[in-house]
C-alpha cells in the first residue's frame, strides 16, 4: 500500500532563516505530488504541484520554491521565511494523471511558526 | 473566477442527522470531493463524486448535482468523534489540482 511521509512535523524558526520541508511517498511510481498550505482559519491553499522530476509548476507567486530531485521526493524551500509563511504545511500525492478518479492523499503535515 | 461555499459553523446533537452543503464555480469540473480534517490534523479522505446523485459510503453519503453546482454531505447517526471541520474541494482539470473551501467546523454535542 501507499504511504506518505512529511518532516519535521513542527518547526519554530525565526524570520529571515531558511526552510526545508521534505516529503516521500512510497508504494507508488511517478506520483502527482503537491504542496498546501493552510493559514489559521483558512482554506488550504495549493502551493506548489508536480507531475514528475524536475517538472514543477507554481500556484501562487511568493517567497517560497519547490524541488522533485527524485521520483518520489518532494521538498518545499524558503531562503527567508517571513512571518506571513507561517502556517500548517501539507504535502500530498495522487496516481498520475492517465488514473481516472483518483484520490489525493496527504501527508501528516508540517507546523511552521515563524518568530 | 474560482470559488467553493460552505457554512462556516455547524452545531448538531449526538445520533442526529446533519447535512453539510457545498456550492461551487470553477473553470474546470472533474470530480468533488469531501475531507474530514480533526483539529492539528491532516485533512482525511471521506468521499468523490463525478457524476451526479448520491454515493454512500457507512453512515457518510455525499450528493452531487453538477448543473446546480452543488453538493452536500450527510451524516448519520452522529457520534462525538464526528467533531471536525468538514472540507469541499472539486478537482480542477488535469493534473488533479484541488481547489478548497474554507471548512465547516461541525460541533457535536452530547
């Protein structure tokens, strides 16, 4: 079966510090991965979604980046955080596109509290 | 424009019925699904619908009217642990990119 794993599950950082939350999903190939985010008493919001390596699109313009340097990899980068960036981080996958009616799947998540 | 509605708050009483709507405009329709998601947690898969008409699934049903833009979700026989916000996404086109609402915070009470 598919599971997906997220890390750190919480991280205080302070503001201007870099950031890496990394995600792996196993038990599938070439999976659709995709980054959220959700503000305090907000919808989840897509961030970042991919449908292979090194094949990244970007939803939302804003300090942030996203890699696939492997199948099954997928990390959420800042070189400096800002306050704003704080939020519960959620990483998820889905079969590729060509699976019709497929589920997405998340990950556990990540709280981030920027300082 | 992309925009999905739901109530903000629900209240409800333990072993009642309560039905959750959802209404929507996107671009792109490709399928409507329902999320549980506890406090702290992440979001859990409850439902899909693509076609219209009611899916069931134990005490969970889901309903979908694709002309109306609508969709609601209804729980039976409510327990305690039914507690959480209750989250509408409808799939986007291709490549499965979930648009969300904001939740339904659904409080169960003894």
């Amino acid at each position: 079966s598919q599971t997906i794993h997220q890390w750190p599950a919480t991280l205080v950082q302070p503001v201007g510090s870099p950031l890496s939350l990394e995600c792996t999903v196993e038990g599938t190939s070439n999976p659709n991965l995709y980054w959220y985010r959700q503000a305090a008493g907000r919808g989840l919001q897509l961030l970042f979604y991919s449908i292979g390596i090194d094949q990244i699109s970007s939803e939302v313009p804003q300090n942030l980046s996203a890699s696939r340097p492997q199948d099954r990899q997928f990390i959420l980068s800042s070189k400096k955080l800002l306050l704003s960036d704080s939020g519960f981080y959620l990483c998820a996958w889905s079969l590729p596109a060509d699976s019709s009616g497929n589920t997405i799947y998340f990950g556990e998540g990540s709280w981030l509290t920027v300082v | 424009g992309q925009n999905i509605d739901q109530p903000t708050e629900m209240t409800a009483t333990e072993g009642a019925i309560v039905q959750i709507n959802c209404t929507y405009q996107t671009s792109g329709f490709n399928g409507l699904f329902w999320y549980q998601q506890h406090a702290g947690e992440a979001p859990t898969f409850l439902s899909y619908n693509v076609l219209d008409g009611l899916e069931e699934k134990g005490r969970f049903s889901s309903f979908l009217s694709r002309s109306k833009g609508y969709s609601y979700l209804l729980l039976k026989e409510l327990q305690m642990k039914d507690s959480a916000s209750y989250l509408c996404a409808v799939r986007d086109g291709w490549p499965d990119k979930l648009i969300f609402g904001t939740g339904t915070r659904l409080q169960v009470f003894p």
